[in-house]
C-alpha cells in the first residue's frame, strides 16, 4: 500500500480514484485523521489530510506520531508526503517543485520518536527513500535536490532567522516536514517529500508574508502537484529495492550496559 500525507492543495487526489472506503485508526498516541483508501493506477493508496479537513489543525499541534502510526498499520510501505514551503534561494520561486534530500530540523516540542521507553538510534544520514526520490525527479519538472529547514511555527520566522538558515545551506522552509520523516524511518516506511514553493521567506520577499499568498499559489498548481504524484505512483515497483526496510537493524540497544 502506498500511502499520501497531504497538506494544503491535495485533497483532490482521492477524486482519482476508485475509493473503497474512509476510516480512522485508534492508535497508542491517539486517534489518527480520516484515512481515505482507493486505487489508483491498480495500486492500493491510503490518502491522510495532515491538518484534517478545513486545515483545522496547525503544524506545532499535529499529532505526528498517531499519523505514522495509523499508517504503519493499514499496511502502508510508501508514504508520498506534500509540503507548502518558502524559498530561502532567490532562484528557486513561487510555483516551483522541490524534492528534498536532506533536512534542518529546529522544532522544539513536538513528540519526535516512538522510542522514549526503549534505546533505539535510527540512521538518518539519508531522511529522504533514494527509490521514491529518484522516481519523483523522473516523473515532472522539479528541483531534483535541497535542504528542507523544519520550524516549531505556527509563526513566520524573523529575518535574522532565514539569514541563519540560509548561512547553514537551508534551501526551503516549512513547518510540516518533521518529525515525519523520522518516524516514517523508525517504523521502515520508505517516504519522500513534494515540496510545492508557496513564497519567499522574510527579508527575500519584499513584501509581508501572508496566508492568503501561500493558499493562491498552491491553487494555481494543484493540478501539476496531484498529476506529479499520480505518475509517481504508476511508476513505483511492488518490490522495494532500498534500505529503509530495514531501518531498525542494528540500531537498537539490546542489552542493557552495566554501570562502571
């Protein structure tokens, strides 16, 4: 099963196919959104609303770990994650697609693992499944390649901030992207993330940043984004060829250590 977590401009995916049914998981962290099963392209795929519908929930207050957990438990072994961001590159504007392949993450309190109780450390020195980035960047025009800064939000970030970001050789930046991708590792789900350029960031843009700018140029391309995915899926093989099956070997703790 291959999964989609879908923020702003992707609801429509779900008109693509044909739907089977919607359901909710009752997970130990709580109870994850409505999760919208259908196929496409002869495949299964479990469509989640991140924010849940109307974009009621921000991203500071999103139950991440429910979410990946609800996944992990229909089955998925794909996740297809989409990602309204800001640009920190002048070359890299509004509308354009970024594929991520690596990340910054300076979120402060957010759940970030399923492993508080046990010593589990997770590799990450590549976030981003090669398979699934390797055919995103083969099925449309996007930006084969950048760092993804991750913020707590919900507010915009300061001036002095971007200029930080930009000096640590972050190239986008959104509020959504973590700890996603991390608990997607920690239960071997191979993920990748569509990064859709809604703005610049403060300082780079010359103008106030506001939501109703993020929300028109996500409309202008959501037909190119759910197009994108929709042709990543018919090309994803049912075999999975990358590491992220087997994320969890040799990074757990199995023995206690003595104290000296």
């Amino acid at each position: 099963m291959i999964g989609i977590i879908g923020g702003t401009g992707i609801y429509e995916i779900v008109e693509m196919g044909d739907k089977i049914e919607t359901k909710t998981i009752k997970t130990p962290y709580g109870k994850s959104p409505e999760i919208s099963l259908f196929k496409l392209h002869d495949k299964d795929v479990a469509f989640m609303s991140r924010h849940t519908a109307g974009h009621a929930i921000p991203p500071h207050m999103i139950n991440y770990r429910a979410n990946i957990y609800a996944m992990k438990e229909m089955g998925v072994e794909r996740i297809l994650s989409t990602n309204a961001v800001g640009s920190l590159d002048e070359s890299i504007g509004p509308g354009d697609f970024l594929i991520p392949h690596d990340f910054l993450d300076f979120t402060k309190t957010r759940k970030n693992t399923f492993y508080d109780y046990k010593t589990v450390h997770i590799d990450i020195t590549e976030p981003y499944c090669p398979e699934l980035r390797d055919i995103l960047t083969s099925s449309g025009e996007v930006i084969k390649e950048g760092v993804y800064v991750c913020t707590e939000g919900p507010r915009f970030e300061t001036a002095a901030e971007v200029e930080m970001f930009r000096k640590l050789g972050g190239i986008v930046l959104g509020m959504t992207g973590m700890p996603e991708a991390v608990l997607a590792r920690e239960v071997e789900i191979c993920y990748a993330s569509i990064c859709t350029i809604s703005n610049y960031a403060a300082s780079i843009s010359p103008d106030k940043i506001t939501i109703e700018e993020v929300f028109e140029v996500i409309e202008k391309r959501e037909k190119d984004l759910i197009n994108l995915i929709s042709d990543t899926i018919a090309k994803i093989p049912k075999n999975r060829p990358c590491p992220c099956k087997n994320a969890l070997e040799g990074a757990e703790v199995e023995k206690e250590i003595e104290d000296l």
